[in-house]
C-alpha cells in the first residue's frame, strides 16, 4: 500500500509538472505576436532563412530555428547558434526554441517543421508552435515510406500543420486542392504563390544573392513578409545579406594542376524532381565544360530515396561519370541499371573518405569537368563540399 501511494504522488507530480510546463509555454507563445512555421519537401530551411531576414531587415526583433543540414538558431541580430541536442532531435525541442526567443524579446518566430510522421506534424503545429502563419514550400515525392506512399499523401501529411484561424502560403500547384480544404476545415486564409508572382522576380533580383537561390522560394518569402508588412525593397535587401543554409545551391569553381573544375553543391535537393531541376541547370549553364560527373551521395538508411533517384536518373541528360558515394550504394546502381543505365559509366566510391573522393573525381575529370553533388547531404555530403570549397580557395597551385 505504502508503495502504491508513493506512485500515485510521483503520478501527481508529474502531471503537475506536465501542467506547469504547459503554463509556461502558453505564455511564452503569446509573448511572441508573429510565429511563422515553414514546412515542405524541398526549400524549407531556404525560406525559413529568407523570411527571417526579410523581418529583421524592417526592424522586428527576430529570432529563426531551422534542422536542414545543421540545426541552427538565429538570433535577433543574425548570429547564428548551433542548435543542442544530447540525443537524436526530437520536436519537444521546439518549446526550448519558444522559450529561448522570447526570453530575447523577439516579436517574430520562424521555425523550420522538423517532424516528418503526419501526426507529429499536425502536434507540432497545435501543440507546441500555434502559428499566425503557416508555410508549405511544396509537396514532392520524398520520405514515401513515412508520408507514402504517393505524392498525393505526402501533401496530405504536410497539410496537417496547417494552422487554426491563421494564414497558410503555398508555392505548390499540383495538389494546391488539399491545401484549400485544409484551410477552409481550419479556418485559415490560403495564399497561393503561382507562376506570375515567380516571374515577378527579376533577374536584378536573383542577381543580388551570393549563392544559387530559387524564384520560387524568393517569391514565397516575399508574400509572407508582405503579408507581415514588410515591403518588397526592404525585404529583398534583408534576403540579400542573409546567410544561406549549408545546404544551398553553392558553385566552387577550381584549378587543379591545370584542371579547371567547377563543383555544384546539389546534395541538399533529394527528390528526383528537385534534384533533375538543378543538374539541369547546372548543364545549362556550363555548355563549355566537355566532361559531366554526377555524385550521388546515397544513405542506407534512406533506401527508398537511393531506389526513385536511380530509377530517375536512367531517364535524366547523363553524365558522362556517376559516382555513387555513402552507404547502400547498390541500390541505386540497381535502381539505374534496371530502368537502361548502361553500368559502365558507374564508378563506386562508397567508404570513401572526402579526401579520397576528390582524388577519384579528379582522376576522371580531364582538361575540364563539371561535378555535381547530389542526394544526400548527410553522411559524406557537407563534408565534400568542404573539401571542394577550400581547394577552391587554394591560389597559385602549381
């Protein structure tokens, strides 16, 4: 019996605890008046940083939070803040997030969704994030075993963070439909950012970013700012100067022993849609550049992504090399060589280490070659493109 009630009272602690807690984070939230949560496949930590700067650009105190390639807090000043974590990240974390800006006095808050279960997104927007607006990128054909297993039920799991009595922006077209009805069972206003307002993003525009960035992201980030009231001037000069998501679209262009190579960091792009964009452009805009390397950075433990992007790749303009690096590297060339890869342009670099990587690359790039990396960013990923950008930086090789 003495037992027994000493559980109960540890229950009741805890459930006091619990409620306490709960308290504290309700007040936390309506410390801060603008609270913005970006979700999506592709472009989330992109536009999560975007909007940020946008807001801070025009004076209000900002903070931001995004987990794409390395989680990160941004303070009100722009400083940025690795994000810890003593175990593997879990969306609780959000309610130190909340706690953490408005302790700073932040006005505004723009969080990048971290969680991928569809009930979990729905909990991270009820229960710990309750925004005033909400954002979803778009909806493309990744994590299918989670969201699965067609595009059509992974914008129905995105939809679900969509918020109660607030705002939702979109710059998806294909499913834009349950994205309506999502907000109208909410009842939110729904701002769909189509075609016109991305050509309304001029060249002069684009041209002011240090990196690769996409009109389509610039163009959803602008609605929401405007919608926030910020001009468009004032927050395309706050975007400018914004530091861009280790993940992004970066080029690093090298001469090595008398190689000139340029790298395109794509790994951060892992649908088969996406990532067929960028190495698109990438050819496009390096005609001149005789010969073609596609890396493609595969995770074991993401053995449906390997399968769709060397299904994919069969079909895509080829490299004239395809260097698989990472783990679980054969499912890919599977993948690749059932859909008419022809298997001798592959070359497998898996357990490789970055250094070793480039000198592979190098070994079959001649007079001059365009690398690509695509697929993953995890693993191997960022640390390649760390090896790419400091030799790039190396003068007077001789």
């Amino acid at each position: 019996m003495a037992t027994a009630g000493i559980l109960v009272a540890l229950a009741l602690i805890l459930l006091g605890l619990g409620a306490a807690e709960t308290w504290v984070h309700a007040r936390n939230l309506r410390k801060i008046p603008i609270r913005v949560h970006v979700n999506g496949t592709r472009g989330k930590s992109s536009v999560t940083r975007l909007i940020a700067a946008g807001l801070r650009e025009a004076g209000i105190p900002t903070c931001a939070k995004t987990t794409g390639t390395l989680p990160r807090l941004i303070l009100p000043n722009g400083r940025e803040v690795p994000v810890f974590r003593a175990a593997r990240s879990n969306v609780i974390e959000q309610v130190r997030v909340v706690a953490t800006a408005a302790s700073l006095g932040a006005r505004a808050l723009v969080v990048e969704c971290m969680a991928l279960q569809p009930y979990l997104q729905w909990l991270c927007e009820w229960k710990l994030v309750q925004a005033t607006d909400g954002v979803i990128t778009n909806a493309r054909a990744d994590h299918l075993l989670v969201m699965g297993p067609g595009e059509a039920d992974v914008a129905k799991a995105l939809a679900g963070m969509t918020p109660r009595r607030g705002r939702l922006f979109t710059a998806e077209r294909r499913h834009l439909a349950v994205f309506e009805h999502a907000a109208a069972d909410r009842g939110s206003e729904l701002t769909a950012v189509g075609p016109d307002a991305i050509a309304a993003v001029t060249a002069e525009e684009m041209a002011g970013f240090p990196y690769v960035e996409h009109a389509e992201n610039v163009a959803l980030a602008l609605s929401v700012c405007g919608a926030l009231g910020v001009g468009r001037a004032t927050a395309l000069r706050g975007m400018w100067q914004a530091t861009p998501d280790p993940g992004a679209m970066t080029e690093h262009t090298l001469d090595y022993f008398g190689r000139r190579i340029v790298f395109v960091n794509g790994f951060a792009a892992n649908d088969p849609e996406s990532t067929e964009r960028i190495w698109n452009l990438a050819l496009d805009q390096h005609p001149d550049l005789g010969c073609r390397i596609a890396i493609f950075n595969c995770r074991a433990d993401r053995p449906d992504r390997s399968l769709q992007l060397g299904d994919a790749y069969a079909r895509w303009r080829q490299a004239d090399r395809v260097v698989l690096i990472g783990t679980g590297t054969y499912l890919f060339a599977r993948a690749a060589g059932r859909a008419g890869l022809d298997a001798s342009q592959i070359v497998f670099a898996e357990g490789q280490n970055p250094g070793e990587i480039f000198e592979t690359v190098v070994d079959l790039a001649g007079p001059a070659a365009l690398v690509m990396g695509m697929g993953n960013i995890g693993g191997p990923g960022l640390d390649v493109v760390r090896h790419f950008r400091n030799r790039s930086l190396l003068k007077d090789r001789a």
